[in-house]
C-alpha cells in the first residue's frame, strides 16, 4: 500500500532540531523522506516504493540522524551512519556495492560510513545542512571514528558531462594519496564525455571539500539512481580548523 506523502511549508525562520531516530517509527519517517526526494523528485528506482518508502537491509544496522520542524514535527531532513562494526554484520559498507575498498580495509574499525542524505526541497538552506553536518561531526567525536566515508552523488541525465567536468576539477586539488584510492566496480565511461563544462560544485561535495575531505578515486555508475558516485573520505585530523567549531556543536 502507497502511503501518501503530506505537503510541507516551510515557514519563515522555522526552528530546527536534530535528533537521532530511537524507534522504528521514526526510522519510517526518514524513509518516507528519502522516498519523497529520491523517487518522486529524483525519478530513482528504489527498494520499498511499494510502501512509500525508501527502505533496505542496511537501515536496521544503521543509526538514522533526523532534523524536524519543531513546529511541525514534521522531518524535513536526514542522514543515515553506519559504523565499521556493524558493516561487519552486514557484510560490508553500502558504498562496497559500489566500490573495490580494499585499501581501506586497515581503516574499517575506526570508520563510518554516512549516506542516503537528503532535505526536504522546502528546506534546502544551510540551515538544514549545517544541523546535520555537526550531528555527524559530534557523533564521530563522542564514538572516536578517526574517519568518514561517503558517497557523494552527481545526477547524470546530461549523460554524465557534468560528472565528467566535476571530477576533473576536483581531482587536481582534492584527490587522495594512493593508498586511500577506491576502484569502481562500474566506472563512469569518463573517456567518452567532455570533462571541459564549467560547472559548479553540488552543495553536498562543495561542504566535504571545504571541511577537508579527500575523493578517493574515479566515480562509479550507479544504474538504480542514475547518478555518478564519488567515495569521498575525510579523516578527522583533516578538518579545516575554519569549519571545525561549527561542525561540532550539535548534540545527538
């Protein structure tokens, strides 16, 4: 059964909390979220639409971070993190379906993963971003992962140009010392496109580059959300002193 999503409206200067999701009914209600953006906005194929939802094996090991409308109640953005000990549960990070990561394997135990961000269109400030951002970073910190891995993902209904021109750019200042690189398991056909569009950076990769944030290779083609995915590594040693009390005042 398709649940119907409930229109949001922001309001002027809505105030904004972060919280970590504690029961399963708020872990629905940022799937519900992800389904709003992810499929009805981005056109994905995702698992769970049938119920409204995007929603898949890795949500039960996953710790959810959730900003709401205090007004509203209403969740208008969030994160899910999935720690190195219960990617051992699972089999693996999400970003392994996607990525060769075994020159991270070292790493594993002191690193999380974060993924299936999202805001609701009505709250794309920097607000929402910057909440979200130093839950991340708080949580990282209280726990003591010493490293933060992500994709980050590029939309490629141009047929990739945009991925192209971005990852040229990016990787001339921003790439990874080798013994951090990743391999796509399904490289984007990077000599076939024109990597010279001058574009600017999404928001999302624009933030892991000002906090300090490597890529870690080539991206990959994800065929079920139709975007180009970067694996994007921030160990905490690297973040820019400029951003770091900003990201961690949050509590979670």
């Amino acid at each position: 059964m398709l649940v119907q999503q409930q229109p949001i409206n922001a309001q002027p200067c809505a105030k904004l909390v972060l919280q970590r999701a504690h029961t399963p009914a708020e872990i629905v209600e940022a799937q519900r979220l992800r389904y709003r953006i992810f499929s009805e906005e981005m056109g994905a194929r995702v698992p769970g639409h049938e119920f409204g939802t995007d929603s898949d094996e890795f949500d039960l090991y996953c710790d959810h971070l959730l900003v709401r409308d205090a007004d509203t109640s209403h969740v208008v953005g969030t994160y899910r993190i999935l720690s190195g000990a219960m990617a051992h549960r699972t089999g693996g990070f999400y970003s392994e379906r996607e990525f060769d990561l075994a020159r991270l394997d070292h790493l594993r135990d002191e690193t999380m993963e974060i993924g299936r961000s999202c805001v609701h269109p009505a709250y794309r400030n920097g607000a929402t971003i910057a909440l979200l951002w130093s839950g991340i970073a708080q949580y990282m910190q209280t726990r003591g992962y010493r490293y933060l891995i992500g994709c980050a993902s590029i939309g490629i209904a141009d047929g990739g140009h945009v991925a192209a021109a971005i990852y040229n750019t990016l990787q001339k200042t921003c790439l990874s010392p080798a013994e951090y690189r990743v391999f796509p398991r399904c490289e984007l056909p990077l000599e076939a496109l024109d990597p010279a569009a001058d574009t600017p950076l999404p928001p999302l990769i624009k933030g892991y580059v000002r906090v300090g944030a490597y890529i870690c290779g080539a991206p990959a083609w994800d065929p079920d959300f139709n975007t180009a995915d970067l694996l994007m590594l921030l160990p905490m040693s690297r973040i820019n002193p400029r951003y770091a009390r900003h990201f961690l005042k949050a509590d979670c």
